[in-house]
C-alpha cells in the first residue's frame, strides 16, 4: 500500500501568517512566469502613487502655513503698529524700533517674521529704501535676520556720529538736578549707545550708582547691591527718606518763626491805572532814576510811603543777587489793597549814590514797574529828605558833606490844541494871541539852507 501524503494546507508556518508553504511556492513559482517589463512597470507606477502622496502631504502642509500667517498678520495689524516714513530725526527711527519690538514680544513673532512685520509698516521714502536695500542683497543666501535689518536701518536713519554723541552723554551723565525717576529713565535711555560700559547688571549697577547725588549715593553705596534694579529701588527708597526729613526740618523752622510783620506799599499802580483810595495816602512826591546797585543798574523808586526797601524778584535772579529767608514773614500790603507774601530778602546790596556806597537790606517782592523801590526804611537810615518841589532826594548824613541825588522828573505833554477847536472858542469869546517863536541860538537863514520838498 502506498504511502499516505501529509496533509500541509492548513499547518501555519513560521511567520504566523497562516500562508503554508505551497501557497508560496506556487507564487513564486508565478512571479518567476511574469515577464520583467511587467515587473518593472509594477514598480514604476507604485513609486508614481508614493510621489504623489509625498506631494500631497508637502501642498497640505503649505497651506496650513499660509493659512498661519495669514493669520499672524491679522494679529500684528490688531495691535496697531506705528508706520515709519523715514525722518531726519534719529531718536524718531529709534523710538520706531522700539515700538516694534514690543509689538513683536507679544506675538512671540521669529526672526522672518520681525523683518516681514517691520517692512509691511515702512512708508513712502523708507519704503523706497528698504527696496533698494533688498535689491543690494540680491539672491544671498544669508536670510534676514531682525538684527541684520536694525543694522543696516541705523545706518541710514541713526548715524554713527549721533550714536557717538549719545554714547558721550551717557559718559557724562549724573543725576544732578533730576529725581531718582529721571535720572534712571535718561540711564536707561542712553546705556544702549553704550553697550561695552553696562556689558553686565553688576557693571550697569555701579554706573548707575555712580552717578547718583553724593547724599543719596552714602545711603546706597554700604549695602553693595549687585544689580541693577536693587540700586535703582535703594536709592528711591533714600530718595524718600530725605524727602522726608527736608519737610520735617522746614515745618519745624515754620513753627519756630515768629509771627508776620506788615508792610506797606503806597506806590501808585500805573499799569492797572488805579490807585490807593485812602485820604492818608501822602502826596506824589517819590522820585526815580537809574542808579548803580551792586554791579548792575536799576530803575528805582525813592518811595518814602513805602515802609520797606523792595526789589523785584526777576531783576534780582537774572543778575544773580544772593538772597536768604528771612526769619519772619513779611505781608506787605499793595496800593490795589491786596497782600503780598515776602520771605526772602537780598542784604547788604550796594546802592551808589553821587559816587557814595550805600547799603541796603532788600526784599524780593513781585514787581514789573520798577527794578528797586527804596523805601523809608533806608531813606531814614541815610537821613534823606525828599525835595519834591526840586526833584531831589538829598542826604545829609551826620559828619558827611551833603549830597544828593536828582532824578529824571516827569514829562508833561504839551497842551495842543487843533486850529479848528480854537477858531470855536475864539467865536465863544475867548482870547487868542499870535505868537512868533525866533530861535535866538541859530543864525540867520540862507538862501542855500532852503531845501525844496519834492
């Protein structure tokens, strides 16, 4: 009997795939049957079919970052950002620049981007400049970069020479007159002119203290901050102190001042046109004139209704007159008959008169009409007397030759009348008298001094 043939069709080979080995062996058996054209297209068209797939995935994935930017720029225009025209003035681009920069560190934009955004806000003659710097570049293959476009952007717009000049500022900056604010805000605006001077926060924090007002400066110096915005916060806090302890002091000497004094002022307000109404007010009978005072000149009244020595606070600070407060008050009452507070008082200025030094204790008042009134404080002090009917004011002080000081007197207008008014009140019966006027100073008139008007 012959042999029984095993049963293979359903025994899984060593792969698991369920295929047995027959089932392989007949394929093979009929790809070895194919013609190798047939094989060959097969494999041309399945690479056709994984190109295609490729391309399709690559135009997706375009799309989707169009679609990005598209909406980035959406965003970037939602946060209104500054355009730029170009401008001779540097610290315009300057500001630009910043601008723009913090619009970019809101949107987290790349470094594409930056320079996309920026180019898109450029208008009219920047505009024009940023086509040609592109054009320069031509095909490089070095991409834009945010700090490739600031470069060549200050060199059109922010000169070397400016950025030196700003660099020199900084050098040369200390706080001076300014707040602990200010003075860190013109810091911080100029440190980026000079980058090699704050290369760290410890450096910067020296710099900055540095600069700072010698008083405030002993406050911060001790703690050895190394950063600098602990110094900038240190010093604020001193700045305060002191501040503090100014006010104290100066309500504490307030307190300790003894009450008020009054003063009066009867000169006559000439540019209100009024005057004060009071009964007891004395006569016109002040003076004025330029005399030497210090090392300058000043139009002064001699007012003897004037019960104090003034003189005008602008005069006083624009020639640099040394003044200091005085120890009390002093309310001094206008001829409109308001009340003026003075509390400084310029003393021991020197008032020439007739080649002779005079001292004088003058108070800073508001004035606009004279430089200086000298009043019956020092009118007495001198022993002055004034002679209206002479217009003089004459000193005899005690063991000295008289002198005295004569002033510019008042000009009156003539009493002109027209020819027609007197040709009315001769017809009234009033008197009218012909007169000839010969000027006995000039000699007889000449043939040749008759020069015709044509």
């Amino acid at each position: 009997m012959p042999p029984r043939s095993k049963n293979t069709r359903n025994i899984p080979n060593d792969s698991g795939n369920g295929r047995n080995q027959q089932d392989e062996n007949q394929e093979f058996r009929h790809d070895q049957g194919q013609p190798p054209e047939m094989i060959q297209m097969m494999q041309t068209l399945v690479g056709v079919v994984q190109q295609q797939v490729t391309t399709g995935e690559n135009l997706a994935r375009m799309m989707e970052q169009r679609r990005g930017h598209h909406g980035g720029m959406i965003e970037f225009k939602r946060l209104s950002p500054p355009t730029f025209e170009g401008t001779t003035e540097p610290m315009e681009a300057e500001k630009w620049i910043i601008e723009m920069e913090k619009v970019f560190r809101v949107l987290e934009c790349s470094e594409g981007e930056k320079v996309t955004y920026a180019a898109y806000m450029l208008r009219g003659d920047a505009y024009d400049w940023w086509r040609l710097e592109e054009d320069k570049r031509g095909q490089e293959t070095e991409p834009w970069t945010w700090e490739l476009f600031k470069s060549v952007f200050y060199e059109k717009y922010f000169p070397k020479s400016i950025r030196f000049q700003k660099e020199k500022e900084f050098i040369k900056l200390t706080q001076g007159n300014m707040t602990v604010a200010q003075y860190e805000a013109e810091f911080s605006k100029l440190a980026k002119f000079a980058p090699t001077m704050v290369v760290d926060e410890e450096t910067k924090a020296r710099r900055f203290e540095d600069g700072l007002r010698f008083r405030i400066k002993q406050g911060v110096v001790p703690f050895e901050l190394t950063t600098f915005r602990a110094v900038v916060s240190k010093a604020l806090l001193v700045e305060m102190g002191l501040n503090e302890a100014s006010k104290r002091e100066r309500d504490n000497n307030q307190k300790k001042r003894p009450r008020q004094r009054r003063a009066k002022l009867w000169l006559q307000a000439k540019k209100q046109g009024t005057q004060r109404a009071d009964t007891k007010a004395p006569p016109k009978c002040s003076r004025c004139g330029i005399i030497p005072v210090s090392t300058t000149y000043a139009y002064a009244l001699f007012d003897p209704g004037a019960t104090h020595s003034f003189i005008s606070t602008n005069f006083a600070k624009k020639h640099n007159f040394k003044f200091e407060l005085m120890e009390s008050e002093l309310c001094v009452d206008t001829p409109v008959g308001g009340v003026v507070v003075a509390d400084s008082v310029c003393k021991a200025c020197v008032v020439k008169i007739a080649d002779r030094e005079l001292l004088a204790d003058l108070t800073l008042l508001e004035m606009r009409d004279f430089d200086m009134i000298l009043g019956m404080d020092w009118l007495a002090a001198h022993y002055a007397i004034v002679d209206c009917h002479r217009k003089k004011v004459i000193f005899q002080v005690t063991g000295e030759i008289e002198f005295c000081f004569v002033g510019s007197g008042a000009y009156t207008s003539p009493r002109v009348i027209s020819a027609l008014q007197a040709r009315r009140m001769m017809r009234k019966g009033c008197k009218g008298y012909l007169a000839t006027v010969r000027d006995t100073q000039q000699g007889e008139l000449k043939l040749e001094d008759i020069h015709p008007n044509f």
